[in-house]
C-alpha cells in the first residue's frame, strides 16, 4: 500500500512514511504482538457485538438502549461478556490466518499490479481487495466454528425476562461453557453443525472485507490529496519540502487512518448488513416442524425476515454493527501499522 505522494495533478506532494512489506516483516514479533493487542481490542467492542446480535435475531424492533438497560438489568455487566472466552481463544488462530494472507495477498497482487501497468492508486486499491477477499476466507475456517458457539452463548438466556417474547425459536439446549457448547454441538449436528452458516459467512465477510480494503485505500489517498496544501501550512517549518511538499507527523498519519478506516467500514456495513443479519440467524435460530427443531435454511430465514418487517428487517442491528465496524476498523488499522512498525526487522 504505497502512498508515498498524493495525485500527480495535485497541488502539492505528499510525502507518507514508507509501507512495512511482508518480507521486511519479523514474523514471530508480528504475530505474538497481534494477538496480544487485537485480543485488547476484541474486549473493549465485544459488548457491541452483543447488542448487534441480539437484535438480529429479535423477531420485533428493539432499541440499543432498551436492550443495553435490560441486559444490564437481568444479567449485569457480565451478559455484555457472555461467550466473550469462547471468542477470544479464536481470536488468536484466526487473526493470525488473517495477517498473514493480508500481507502475503497484498504483497503478491500488489507487484503484479504493477508490472502489468495499472496506476499506483488502482493497483494499491486492487491488492487491497484481494487482500482483504483472501484474508477473510481463510479467517473463516477458523472463526465460523467460534463464532457459532459465541453466539448461541450470547442470547442463550434471551428466553429470560431480559428478552421475553422477543426472541423466539433460540436453540433451547443450554450451555454452561464454550467448551460444553461445542461438544454438545457436535454431538448433536457433527462437524456440519460447528459450520452453520459458513457459506453465508463467506459471502458476508469475503465482499465485506475486500470493499473495506478498497474503500479504505481510495479514502486514503482523497484525504492525503484534497488537504495536503492545508495540512502543510500548519508546520511550515518541518512540513514544506521544495515546492509545496508536506512531510505529516504521526499523529495526522493516525488521524487520516481512522476517519479512512470510519468511511470505509459505513461503505460495508450498508452493503453488507443483510448478508450478516441472515448469517447470525442462521447460526442461532432454529425452525419447528412437527413437534421437532431443525436448523433453518436461508429461504427460511430471509421469508421470516420478510414476514417480520420486509426489507428493515434485515437491517436490524446496523447502529451497533456499524458503530463496531468504525470503532473496531479505526481501532485495527491504527494498531495494524503500529504493529507492522514495531515488528520490522532491524537493519
């Protein structure tokens, strides 16, 4: 992702910090750091995600703050946590599948880009999607597993008075661990029942992935190009190189990777939020017939979602998922380039 000036036709140049590659990378610094510190990140919007779910399987419209009182309510803070350690032990796996086809993906794509002749600013957009498609998808094979246990421990005391006759047909067996979640899980379903919802999981994260990482990109370089001039007049004596070029600190590099990061994660959320409110259902929620449950298909459950409130219903969750999306994204990229910084090879 070289972004070392800004558009030719622009006023002025922009001079970025370097971009960490892969092989300048330490790997085991990179990966050990990662865990610790997205497993940080992962804490502190864990509870968002909570509301985001159980929204999405809510058969009726209920608000953020209603749900946050009533949680808070009838489960105190720790229902804001529940299956929070089950998502954590996949975190590491998971996020370590996804820095790595991130960078190997970026990297490669990114060259052939290149040599095939595309501009710097499509060729950057270009091995930003295939990054993020491939990153996402290898990711899956390791967090659908997770996150279907997470999630039947989120609104698995949904049938209590903190969620009554709101959310109907959760799967009624009960869990008392991640642990005890999963095997029941597989003892009930097998392997088919860990991956509940994986192809929908693919469809959802893959696109979602490689839209952000684009819209990211492009956002990126707008930013750099449309106020560069004005950026480079606040520290004239550091920032003006030759004519009109601007050299930014660090923290108006950190400042454009977050509200980059904030525009692109609007972008996917919108694009994206039916795919993930039909994938959680189907993770969840189970049908009736004859006196007996089975999981539900995604016809099923898009014509429930019909029948419940048309095309807004598949939009339920959206303040909480974007709000996780932005949060989470401007959180990721900033700590993503520190990491990549802290785990460059010394020369």
């Amino acid at each position: 992702m070289s972004l070392g000036t800004a558009e030719d036709d622009s006023a002025s140049e922009i001079h970025l910090p370097a971009d960490v590659d892969w092989h300048m990378l330490d790997k085991s610094k990179f990966f050990f750091l990662g865990a610790a510190l997205f497993s940080g990140v992962s804490a502190a919007l864990y509870p968002v995600v909570v509301l985001k779910t159980r929204q999405q399987v809510s058969s009726t419209q209920v608000s953020s703050f209603k749900l946050s009182f009533n949680i808070m309510q009838y489960e105190g803070l720790r229902g804001f946590y529940r299956g929070f350690g089950t998502s954590l032990m996949g975190t590491v796996p998971a996020r370590a599948l996804y820095m790595g086809a991130l960078e190997i993906t970026k990297s490669g794509v990114g060259s052939a880009t290149v040599r095939l002749g595309f501009a710097d600013t499509t060729a950057t957009a270009i091995a930003n999607a295939a990054a993020g498609l491939s990153s996402a998808m290898a990711a899956q094979l390791v967090w659908t597993p997770i996150d279907v246990v997470s999630q039947r421990l989120m609104v698995q005391t949904c049938s209590s008075n903190s969620s009554k006759n709101v959310i109907s047909n959760v799967n009624s067996c009960r869990y008392s661990n991640g642990l005890d979640a999963f095997r029941k899980i597989l003892c009930a379903d097998g392997l088919r029942g860990l991956y509940r919802g994986f192809g929908i999981s693919i469809l959802t994260y893959a696109p979602s992935n490689a839209v952000w990482w684009a819209s990211y990109s492009v956002v990126n370089r707008l930013i750099w190009g449309g106020f560069g001039c004005y950026l480079g007049k606040k520290d004239e004596s550091d920032s003006i190189v030759g004519c009109g070029g601007y050299r930014p600190d660090s923290k108006a590099v950190v400042a454009v990777q977050g509200l980059s990061a904030s525009m692109a994660s609007g972008v996917s959320a919108i694009i994206t939020m039916p795919l993930d409110t039909i994938k959680t259902r189907l993770q969840v929620l189970d049908a009736e017939e004859n006196g007996r449950t089975k999981p539900l298909t995604v016809l099923q459950t898009m014509r429930n979602l019909v029948r419940e409130g048309g095309l807004s219903a598949c939009y339920r969750g959206l303040g909480p998922r974007w709000a996780s999306m932005s949060m989470s994204a401007t959180t990721m990229i900033t700590t993503y380039e520190f990491l990549k910084r802290l785990s460059t090879k010394s020369q």
